[in-house]
C-alpha cells in the first residue's frame, strides 16, 4: 500500500530552502610544504522543502549529508550560498536573531545518549527550551512536558528519571520529544534510528510518522539506510561527495535510479527475499569514495562510474532536469525524459540496472 | 520432550558422521556469575557447520550472539564466566581444551573478524607488518617470504597498488580498505572456518557488498565455512546457507535459509522479517512492529523468552518450548506448526491496526480502506 505522496499531489509553500550551499572545511595538509587544504563537504547543494513533505537525504559515509542537516538549521555557518527559512534568509542571522527561527526548525540527532545530558532529568531536558523560549509559567510548562512524554510513547511518570535509565528506543524518544517541545515547523532528523535494534527502529519509524499527521510536521529524514529512507520519504536528494547527484520522488527513484552512482548503491543493498529469486544482477561498484580533500575533476562519480567517459573528466554535469520531476546530474543519465529506462543502461554495463 | 530429543538425536548423529560436519556444538550454554545471580547469555545452543557453509546467526543486542561464538575461540576471560557444552571442531572439544592447545587453532585453523576494524589492528605498526607477523606466528617462513604473502593478500582482497599500500598504517586506509586488510590477515593462514562478527555493520551498502563478495569468494576458492553474526535480515538472506535466529541466548529458530526465510514458523523471526523496512519492494503506510524491547539477559521470561513480546501469547508459553518441528528446520513455539503462516498474517494484521505498545499516540491516519492491509511484504 502506498502513502500518497504529498508533495506529488499537493505542493505545498516552501519552508526552508537552500540556495548554492556550500560548505568548506579547512584542513592540515599531509606534506610540510603541503600547506592549507580544503574539505569540500558540501558544495553548491540547492534544495526547497516543501510543508508537509518529508524530504529524505541519502547517500553513503561521508558524502556531506550530515553536514547539510546542521547547515539546513544553522548549527554550523555556511561557507556560502543561502539558507532561507519561510522566505526570510537566514544565513547570516546572529544567535539572538536566530533564536525565534530555532522554535520552528529543531533537530533530532542519531545518538540520543550523546544528545541528552546525562547529569539532568528528563523533565528538565524537556523544560529547558520552554524556558528559554518563554512557554509560560512553571505549571504550563509542567502539564506540557507531560504531554510531550506520552505523545512520545513514554510514561508521564518517566519526567525525574535520568537518560540512562532508558533504552536506546526510550531515549530517542525523548530526544524526539525535545525537539517537539516549542511545536516546531520542520524537523531535521539526522540518521535518528541508526542506532536502535531492528524492532526498535520500526516503533520509531512508526512514531515518526504519526506525529508528522498529528502535528503537520514538514522532515528533514537524513540516513544511509535504503530501506528506511524509502519508507518514510515522499521526495530524495541523493549526494555523493558533497553534491546533489539526483532528486525525485521516492518510488520512482528506486525503481529507475538515473544517476550511475545511485544505481550501484541501490543494487547493493542487501533485501530479504520472500521467495526462491534469480540471483541477482547487478552493477557492484568498484573501489571507495574519493577523498573530499582531492575531488576529481569534472563529474564527481567518474572514477567509478562504469558509463564515465572522456566528457565527464573534462566538464562538470550540472543538476537537470531529465525527466518531468527528475533531476540528475550526469552527461549520461540512466533515465529517459520519458521516465523509463535509458538504452545505454540496458546495455553491456549496466545489463542489471533494469529490474 | 520427546519431539525435541529426536530431533537432537536427527541431528546428533549428522554431528556424529564425523567427516561431514567442520565444527558441531551441542548444548553450548555460556553463564556469568553477577550480583543478580547467574545469568545465562547463551543457553543451550546446538549446530553444525559443513566445510563451505556459510551460518548466520541473527539476533538484536543482548541476544548472546556474539558471546556464543566468542566462547568457541575461548575469549571469553571473565573469571565469573562458565562456558559449559561440546564444540566439537574437526573432532575435538573447544570448550574443553586448554589455552595452550587452542593457541595453534586460533588464527591459523579459525579466524576472526570484528565489526570494528580499526581495533583488530594496531595503529603503530604498518598494515603489512601485522600481516606478516600473522603469517609467521603460525608458519616458520622468514620476514620476506611473510612480506610477500602480505602482499599477494592485499591483492587478493582487492586493495589497489597492493605493494605500495603494504607499507600505509591502519589510519591510511579507508573503512572500507581497513575492513579488507582484516579480511586478509584472517585469511594469511587458509583457515577452515572464518568467524564474522557484523564485518560490514560500519560500512556503506556499496562497500558492504563488496566485503560480503569476498567472503562468497573466499568459501569458493578456499572452502571455508563462515559463520556470520548480523543483525541484518538481509545480509544473511544474501550470503547464508543456514540460519540461527537467538533470542535471549536461545535459539528461537534454525534450518536451511530458504525455509527459515520464505517459510518463517517463530513470531520473532516474524517480527524480524516484517519490521524492516525494505528498500526493493512496495511501501507500507505502517511497520508491523515488535512491542516492547529486546530481553535483557538478566531478567528472561521463565517460560517462553520471547512470549513478554509475543502477540500470539498464550497459557502454554509459561512452559518454555523445546526446538521441534524438525529435522532440518526447526522452531521452539508452542503454536501450531501446520497454522504458522495464517498466524503470521494475523500478527502482522493486529500490529499494524492496534499501533504498539510503548508507543501511545493515537494511531494516525486511517489505512487506506480500498485496499487491505499488506500483510507479507512483497508478491
């Protein structure tokens, strides 16, 4: 059964943008004479969340997702291009003027452990940004941190316990819990269920979905896993070494990747199969990502792409429009502009990419 | 139980044919003394391994998985700790024997490999130096002669510019380039069995799939047998001949792959199958989720361990159910075995609706009533 894919059906108002986002990391060079080096962690990424979607970000270790979360909500300063939040841009807002953004735009971190102040209690935890962010008197924001737990699934009774008196899934709750706190807009979740055990993870995923209907919440859905970036994204941006290499909504995106690059990671993912199945064909790509430090020249992925060719050296391929509602980056993408897939990858090469 | 001790006696004396089964465990219990009282993290655990078979063993955290394996190889140096059982490795008692004699077999005969790859090595000395010296703590070969198999190693695995590489540190390599410099060092003296403690749970899917390809490799052109320990129902579905779901140090299910995963009888390898989200087949609008959390080791249900979180609890499950339901393919639930995948829709149809436990909000939107709710994923 599917979700209706809302931002297919019904687009809604943009609520946080980004505009030729980049993000430069100074680095010591290995050499004496080496001198400074920079880590491109994510260059020239352009995104817009629409209301109500859940906008999943994917891509393997490394590829500068993380770092886009925490520059999407201003955790970290941007080296250049634009971050707007509701129309108003605010990549260069000082902390005070960032602080009536932050109610509405929150983030839930992968660790909950290392998220939660371990000396503090729960209702303490969940009270602090009331506080700061003047949600009414003791007793208002008593009742509510009540509320927040078992809207969250934990006991109202769980406020004086301290975080490691939970489980890793209870913690995350209260990690979500947190960031829901001052009913924000949009909430950036950085690979929020990577660290729980397989049963827990779907009660997470779970909760996540239920709360985006209950209180209209617009995601951010950061993570490396297929599965679960599939199940809770109405629309993906696919990175690989800091760049947007492809957008789409999401089933389509599985079932007819257009970029080589999310071919190969498509296809490596491990699936339980249900029933006797072919073995598999498929592209198994070679070798690591390149070091962000020395990216090749031209496209990114050529120095694994099994379709690179002497033009992708030479030019970088811009992020376009391939298909209605497809963007790829790649001089020779996987997808024709009718949405099904390309002859060239149907051929020699790429003989698996068709399923 | 007479049911359960045919079915021992079945794969007893497949165990007991000698040549055809690497490694045979029975009853493997691991038990620690704590101030709560003993806890048992494995308990009464039996397979056997052919040479060239590829075990998985799945479980989520605190499931004795990786204690069982750990006890084989006598890692386990807790002086609390009380590994009791048979392990029988080409006819000889692991659990029995003594450190000295375990020595010469660990490294050489088995090996292992864990999930962290940057801990199974040390970071002052050079990749090749590890190798090597792995190479000649069990073969009496000079420096050069190791240093060249380190190197052909390096190939091997698939690491580029191999001669070049063999002198980078631990800190040179990729994750993905440190997890086959350890693959290569398991693999410097031919072993018959390879253990694989989650080797790629810190990998990407790509590089994933090229370590998981190498050890497919490995058991071809080598014959090993691996035993891999994941918590991911995937990797074992690609790379497994035979699957041990545990739960709370038992084993909840056993058998061939194929009837453990296309015919799942226990309503935790259910739950383990259904909950996951899945990245090649049709979305669900909700996961069928397992209530509750994993059993801690140190507070097991009496009776059935998994019955705390089991939607099809009933009486019997005060009782603890035996493994049955044999030969090959094994369960140890107290359901009835020719309703199993009736139940298992069930299951999946109530947790779906009712929204779990441990998490209270009201059940969201409303499932889409023109279609009825998936049960089994996929076809």
């Amino acid at each position: 059964m599917r979700r209706p894919e809302r931002a297919d059906s019904d687009p809604g108002e943009v609520l946080l943008e980004a505009r030729d986002l980049t993000k430069h990391f100074p680095v010591r060079g290995h050499s004496l004479v080496g001198g400074r080096q920079v880590l491109r962690a994510v260059e020239g990424v352009s995104l817009a969340v629409r209301a109500g979607e859940t906008l999943g970000v994917v891509g393997e270790s490394g590829c500068g997702k993380s770092t886009l979360g925490r520059c999407l909500v201003r955790l970290t300063d941007v080296t250049s291009g634009t971050v707007s939040f509701q129309g108003r841009d605010i990549t260069r807002l000082s902390r005070r003027q960032l602080r009536p953004v932050r109610r509405d735009l929150q983030l839930v971190f992968q660790d909950p452990y290392a998220s939660l102040n371990p000396r503090r209690r729960v209702g303490d935890i969940l009270s602090e940004p009331m506080q700061i962010h003047g949600y009414g008197d003791r007793r208002a924001i008593a009742r509510h941190v009540q509320e927040l737990l078992e809207v969250v699934g934990l006991n109202a009774s769980h406020v004086d316990r301290f975080p490691h008196e939970f489980s890793g899934g209870q913690r995350q709750r209260v990690g979500i819990a947190r960031a829901l706190a001052m009913n924000p807009k949009v909430i950036v979740a950085d690979e929020p269920v990577s660290a729980l055990d397989v049963s827990i993870q779907a009660q997470v995923l779970n909760l996540f979905l239920d709360l985006q209907d209950e209180f209209a919440l617009t995601y951010v859905f950061i993570a490396h896993d297929l599965g679960v970036v599939r199940h809770v994204s109405s629309r993906i941006v696919v990175m690989y070494l800091g760049e947007v290499v492809e957008t789409a909504v999401t089933d389509p995106l599985y079932d007819r990747p257009g970029h080589p690059s999310w071919v190969g990671v498509v296809q490596s993912a491990p699936d339980v199969e249900d029933e006797e199945v072919a073995p598999r064909e498929r592209i198994l790509l070679t070798g690591d990502v390149p070091n962000p430090v020395d990216k090749p020249s031209g496209c990114p992925f050529r120095t694994r792409c099994p379709y690179a060719q002497e033009l992708c050296a030479r030019e970088h391929p811009p992020l376009r429009e391939v298909a209605p509602g497809r963007h790829v980056a790649c001089h020779f993408p996987l997808v024709t502009p009718t949405g099904d897939v390309a002859q060239h990858a149907l051929s020699a090469g790429g003989s698996g990419s068709a399923r | 139980m007479p049911e359960s001790s045919l079915v021992r006696e079945t794969v007893r004396g497949a165990g007991a044919a000698g040549p055809e089964s690497l490694l045979d465990v029975r009853d493997l219990t691991v038990s620690f003394r704590t101030r709560q009282g003993v806890v048992r993290a494995v308990d009464g655990l039996s397979f056997s391994l052919a040479p060239g078979e590829v075990l998985g063993i799945v479980g989520e955290s605190g499931s004795g998985k990786s204690v069982s394996v750990m006890s084989l190889l006598g890692l386990i140096r807790d002086p609390n700790a009380r590994v009791e059982g048979q392990a029988l490795f080409r006819g000889r008692d692991l659990v029995a024997m003594r450190d000295k004699d375990l020595r010469p077999l660990r490294g050489r005969e088995i090996a292992m490999i864990f999930q962290d790859p940057m801990t199974a090595m040390t970071p002052v000395y050079t990749v090749g130096w590890q190798i090597a010296e792995q190479i000649r703590a069990h073969d009496d070969v000079s420096k050069r002669v190791a240093h060249e198999r380190a190197v052909e190693l390096l190939d091997e695995v698939g690491i580029p510019d191999p001669r070049r590489r063999v002198g980078d540190f631990p800190h040179e390599f990729s994750g993905g380039m440190r997890q086959r410099a350890v693959i290569a060092m398991a693999l410097a003296n031919n072993p018959s069995l390879l253990i694989a403690d989650e080797p790629t749970t810190a990998l990407d899917v790509t590089t994933q799939a090229q370590i998981l390809d190498l050890m497919r490799r490995l058991r071809v052109e080598h014959g090993s047998s691996i035993i891999l320990i994941t918590h991911d129902m995937g990797v074992v579905s690609d790379i497994a001949d035979q699957v041990l779901v545990m739960y709370a140090g038992r084993a909840a299910e056993q058998g061939p792959k194929k009837d453990v995963f296309h015919r799942p009888r226990h309503p935790y390898t259910w739950g383990l199958l259904d909950s996951v989200p899945r990245p090649r087949a049709e979305r669900v609008r909700r996961l069928p989720t397992i209530p509750g959390s994993p059993a801690s080791p140190l507070d097991v249900a009496p009776g059935c361990p998994f019955a705390p979180r089991c939607r099809m609890r009933h009486e019997r499950c005060d009782e603890r159910p035996e493994l049955a339901g044999g030969p090959a393919h094994v369960d140890a639930c107290w359901l009835p075995r020719d309703r199993r995948q009736e139940l298992r829709r069930e299951v999946v149809e109530a947790a779906v609706a009712e929204g779990d436990p441990g998490d209270l909000t009201e059940h969201g939107a409303p499932l889409d009533a023109s279609t009825p709710p998936a049960p089994e994923q996929g076809p």
